[in-house]
C-alpha cells in the first residue's frame, strides 16, 4: 500500500494547496441580500468539502474551510465546532474586537495538512458577520472556537497561519507533532 502525505490526500479532496495564489489573496465580499443565491451555492460547496475532508480525517476539535481553499475567491467561510453543535457560516466576516489575553496552541491547516504550526490567538473575538438578508451580525467567541474562526477569517484575508506565528518559530512536520501530546488540530485553515 502506498503511503499518502496528508497535503496530497486533501488535495485528492480538492482542497487547493500552499502556494496557491488564491490563497493570498483576499476574497471579494458579497453584496447581500442581491448576491444571496450565489453565497448560498458557494457555502454549499464548502459544506460538500467540509464533508469529503470528515470522511478521511477526524476533526476532534472542530474544523473550518474557506472558500479561497476550494478555489473561490469569496468571503466566506464555514466552521464546524467540536462536538454535536450546529456549523457556523461566516459571510463578509471581520473581527472588530480581541481580547488582549492569548493562548499559543498548534494549529493545522488543510491547505498544508502535512505539518502544524503554534500560533498565538486571542482568547476571545468579536466578529461582524453578514446575515443573507443583508444585516449585520455581531457574535462573540471564546476559546477554541474562537481559534477556529479566525483561522478561517485569516484565510478571507488571504493569510495563512504561518504569518501568526512567532519570529524564528517555525512549523513541525505532523509525525513530529503527534509526538507532542498536544492536541489541537483542526482543519481549514
């Protein structure tokens, strides 16, 4: 049996892979509600990838994918929290608070599958989100899910967790990470 690197498995799954230009990019917000049926078939999409991704790797703390990762350069983003919760979908989302207390966890990401890196992240944000109808959304997150939703609105933004990270720090392959005991992967970003 031929052994496949994590990075060459997602990108069987269709996640586009580092190095992409569309990842550095940042995605193009929608225009809501007149933009409404194409946000719905692009989050659509990422739920469909969202499940391809479940069904060869187990997310135990949550995952999320953004659009760009799929090859669509719009914002928006779906999250998937640990546990039996409801999936979150992130349309035109931007952080407009942090707190000032971090936390330095790994962090994987399916557009790099193959190594994981320890980012520094708030604790707690406030993201602004667009609602289908056109309103304005506020949402506090806490924690891991908040990790997870700026991952993915780094991604929007056309960053990977690579710039989050601090100077002279630098990813470690995924066996080596295995080999850590600490366990915070997730995907998408």
């Amino acid at each position: 049996m031929i052994d496949v690197r994590p990075s060459q498995q997602m990108r069987d799954l269709g996640v586009v892979q580092h190095g992409a230009g569309i990842l550095a990019e940042p995605a193009r917000a929608f225009d809501l509600p007149a933009e409404r049926d194409e946000a719905e078939r692009i989050t659509d999409e990422l739920f469909a990838a969202m499940e391809r991704v479940g069904q060869v790797h187990p997310f135990a703390k949550g995952m999320g994918i953004a659009a760009p990762q799929i090859g669509i350069g719009r914002a928006v983003a779906v999250v998937q929290p640990p546990g039996d919760g409801p999936a979150i979908t992130l349309l035109n989302p931007r952080i407009t608070d942090r707190s000032d207390v971090m936390d330095e966890q790994y962090e994987g990401c399916l557009s790099f599958f193959d190594v994981r890196g320890l980012v520094p992240r708030p604790l707690k944000i406030t993201v602004e989100a667009t609602a289908l109808t056109g309103e304005t959304v506020t949402t506090v997150y806490e924690r891991g899910l908040a990790r997870l939703i700026y991952h993915e609105i780094d991604h929007l933004d056309g960053l990977l967790y690579l710039a989050r990270m601090q100077t002279g720090v630098r990813p470690i392959p995924v066996e080596e990470y295995r080999q850590t005991g600490r366990a915070w992967v997730y995907g998408g970003a």
